[in-house]
C-alpha cells in the first residue's frame, strides 16, 4: 500500500512515524492497523522487538518486507485484508 492510499488514517503506521520509532523507540506500534510499504521496509531493517498485533492490513509488499526482519520477536497480526 502506497503512503497516500491511507494519508488521513490515525492508525496507519507510514514511513514518519516508522522513523520516529527507530529514532526514540518511544511509538506503540501495536496501535497500529495498517502499514505502508516504505514504513515496513524501514522496520524490517531494524534488530529490535516489532510489535504489530494491531494490523489488520497488509500488502504483498509489506509482508515480504517485514519477513526480512531479524529481531528476535515479530509478533503475530491478525489480518483482515491481504493485499
């Protein structure tokens, strides 16, 4: 999913917020429903824990991003929209 598919959604985890987070590690990302595919692309280069149960999409794109990811937890999200 693209930045601007979702650019009003308070619980879309993009590439600001996803540099925020590795920035300060202070974000909950749990919150989060969906993730664009810059934001997971920066993520999935990050060592540390992910918490993401909160998204409900995620795109082709996103996910084979965030399967990259090597920090020693990616928690399960339960997905309503593949996409």
């Amino acid at each position: 999913m693209s930045e601007s598919e979702h650019p009003t959604s308070a619980a879309l985890l993009d590439s600001t917020v996803a540099e925020r987070f590795l920035k300060k590690n202070c974000d909950d990302l749990s919150q989060m429903t969906s993730i664009t595919d810059a934001a997971a692309e920066l993520l999935s280069k990050d060592k540390r824990n992910l918490t993401l149960v909160g998204l409900t999409e995620l795109s082709d794109a996103a996910a084979k991003s965030l399967s990259k990811h090597k920090g020693h937890c990616l928690e399960p999200v339960s997905y309503t929209h593949l996409r």
